[in-house]
C-alpha cells in the first residue's frame, strides 16, 4: 500500500505532459493521492464506483496502465464485505468462470487474488472453484488459510471428504510450497540486486557529491580571483577618475576667480559710470529745483500784488458802500428827526394844556427816540458787518 501510494504521488509531482494519453480516472486518482501525500497521509481505498471503473479497465486496458490499474486492484480495495470488495470479488469469479478476462489477470492469478480478501464475498467463488479441475488446487490452497469462511465451512468440509479433494490439497500445497521456495530465492536475488544497486548508487553519488563539491571550490577560487582583479581595476579607473576630477576642479576654480576678478572690475567700472552719472542729475535736478523755486517765487509775487491791488480796490469800494450807507443813516435820521419834531411839536401843542401831562410828553420822547437811533443803530451795524465779512472772504 506504501509503495502504491509513493509510485502514485511520484507520477502526481511529474509535469504535466507526463499525464498524457492516461485515462480520465488514474488522472483523477493521481491528484487525489498528491493532495493525500501533501498532508502526510495515505490515500482513501477505492470505492464501488472507483472499483468497477478499475475492473472495466482492466478488461481493455491502455498502453502503460494494465500494471498501475492492476495494483489498483490488489491493493486499494478493502477485504470483507464492502461494497467495492463485492465488485472486485464479482470480477474475479467472472475471470475464473471464463465470463470476464484481462490481459493481466489469469484464472490462476484471479484465484489468488480471490484469496487475499480475508472472507466475505470470495468464500462462495472459491467454494465453487473447488469442483474445477484446473482452478480446484490454487482454491483449496487459498482457503486453507481463510478463517472467516462462516457457514461455508460445512461445504467445505464436505469436499474435503472426498479422495479426490484430498489429493487436490495436498498437490496444491506440494505447489504452494515450492511457489513459497521459488518466491523466497526470487527475493532474496531480487534484494541483493537492489542492495548492489543501492551501494552502487551511493557510491556514484558520493563520487558525484565529491566531484561537485571539487568543481564547485575551484570555480569559486576562479569566481573570487575575477572579483579580486575586477576590484582592483575599478579601484585605478575610479583614482583615475578621481586625479582627472580633481584636476578639472582646480582648473574650473581658477577660471572662475579670474571670472570673478574680472565681473569685479567691470562692476567697479560700471558703479564709478553711475556714480558719475547721478551726480550729473542731482546737479541738474538741483538747478531744476532752482528754477522751479524762483518761478514758483515770482508767481507768488505776482499772485500777492494781484490781490494787494484787488483788496484795495474790494476795501475801497466797501468803505465808499460803507459811507453811503452811513450818509443815508443820517439823512434817513435826519427825516425821522425832523418827522418827530413836527409831530413831538404838534403833540406839545396839544398837551401844554395839560400840565399833568408834562412828565409824559418828556418820557414819550425820549422813548420814541431810544427806538428811532435802535433801529439805525442796528440798520447801520448790519451793513458794516456784511462788508467786514466780504472783505475778509476776500482777503
């Protein structure tokens, strides 16, 4: 079972190109044992469904799968009564029986296998297989080590009563016994072939090892001298690239002090050309102002003497307004006056006959008068402050 799992996993890890041509199911379980492998654990025995596929192609198998599907069969279908033993057990009868055949499974191979199922389903073929002259032997010699025969055992032992029966067995074991010597020599060269082998491929792959390893140090002596030569030219050509770096500095920082010796004198130059040049203007802008200043002096004259001579003539013609003003206050006092004589006259006239009357003619009078200079007084003032106020709105 370990070997049908290890041979299944290895064919699971080929390439894919290795599944070519091999039929959809032995694809099918080749994945399942890889995943099975992957965790560590051996693959599920094949159901009835997997078991009849199996049986159905070993009845035609494809080129490179009848030893594959055969082991399939021996090893991967459980022993007893399960389901798929019931199918592998139907095969097998069918194979002994002439019904069924296989280019991998004879009668004789069939019959063994029949016996490798531990009781169940084989008790009854193998039973059978007794009364067959051919096949009676290789039955008997695998019932003879089958316990769970249950209720079989009676037909059996019934044969077994028989002579010829007797002597079947006792060929059958004769047979069995030498195919148990034959089988053990076979062994036992097969195993000393393998373990020359073995020693041989050892061997061989410590040979192999020791030249690898031999190789492997000798190209990594050669790798490392490379690397110590291709270090030691980087390290000239980068000095020499340092040197040339280093001498095209100096060379870039004398060209640029003479540069700048030479930006300084022609910005020396440049500042003395200004300088001389906002001389010039200040000198010029300096007459300018004089000038500006001795115009704006003469304007200023001239504007004075204008309004000198327009006040005058505002302050002449105001005092000549005033003094009309004024010779018209007077007269008009002087009518107002003459006015109030005549009718002060006309009133004494009248009240000199009241002598009780004197007193108020007097405070009359001198009352009408109060008013009559108020009112000039006031007249007079108003004019005087209307020409006070435009001349100095003048001025």
């Amino acid at each position: 079972m370990i070997r049908l799992a290890s041979s299944v996993a290895t064919r699971a890890r080929s390439t894919g190109s290795a599944l070519r041509g091999v039929s959809t199911f032995l694809q099918r379980y080749s994945e399942h044992v890889a995943e099975r492998a992957a965790l560590g654990i051996v693959p599920k025995p094949l159901d009835a469904a997997q078991a009849a596929e199996v049986v159905q192609l070993l009845e035609k198998p494809a080129e490179g799968e009848a030893e594959q599907l055969l082991e399939l069969l021996e090893q991967r279908v459980p022993p007893g009564v399960d389901e798929a033993a019931y199918v592998k057990a139907g095969f097998l009868a069918a194979v002994t029986r002439g019904d069924a055949a296989s280019p991998v499974v004879t009668k004789q191979h069939a019959v063994r296998l029949l016996g490798t199922m531990a009781g169940g389903y084989n008790i009854e073929p193998l039973v059978k297989l007794l009364d067959d002259d051919e096949l009676a032997a290789e039955a008997a010699t695998q019932l003879s080590h089958t316990i769970l025969v249950f209720d079989a055992f009676y037909d059996v032992e019934a044969k077994a009563t028989e002579t010829r029966l007797t002597e079947k067995m006792d060929a059958a074991e004769a047979d069995r016994l030498e195919r148990e010597v034959a089988s053990a020599e076979a062994l036992e060269t097969r195993f000393t072939t393998l373990e020359t082998e073995r020693v041989a491929r050892e061997e061989a792959a410590e040979a192999a090892r020791i030249e690898r390893e031999e190789a492997s140090a000798k190209a990594l002596a050669e790798r490392e001298a490379a690397a110590k030569a291709e270090a030691e030219a980087r390290e000239t050509a980068l000095e020499a690239r340092f040197q040339k770096l280093d001498d095209e500095r100096v060379a870039s920082e004398a060209a640029a002090a003479t540069a700048a010796k030479e930006r300084e004198a022609a910005l020396e130059e440049r500042f003395a050309t200004l300088d001389a040049e906002r001389l010039e203007r200040e000198v010029a802008l300096e007459e300018r102002f004089q000038k500006l200043d001795a115009e704006r002096i003469e304007r200023e004259k001239t504007a004075a003497a204008e309004l000198k001579q327009r006040f005058e003539e505002i302050s002449a013609d105001i005092d000549a307004k005033s003094k009309a003003a004024e010779d018209a206050a007077v007269a008009r006092a002087a009518e107002i006056e003459a006015a109030l004589t005549g009718a002060l006259t006309e009133q004494e006239a009248n009240w000199t006959k009241r002598a009780d009357f004197g007193d108020s003619i007097s405070t009359a009078q001198q009352s009408l008068l109060d008013q009559v200079l108020a009112v000039l007084a006031r007249d007079t003032a108003a004019e005087v402050k209307a020409m006070r106020d435009a001349r100095a709105a003048i001025g």
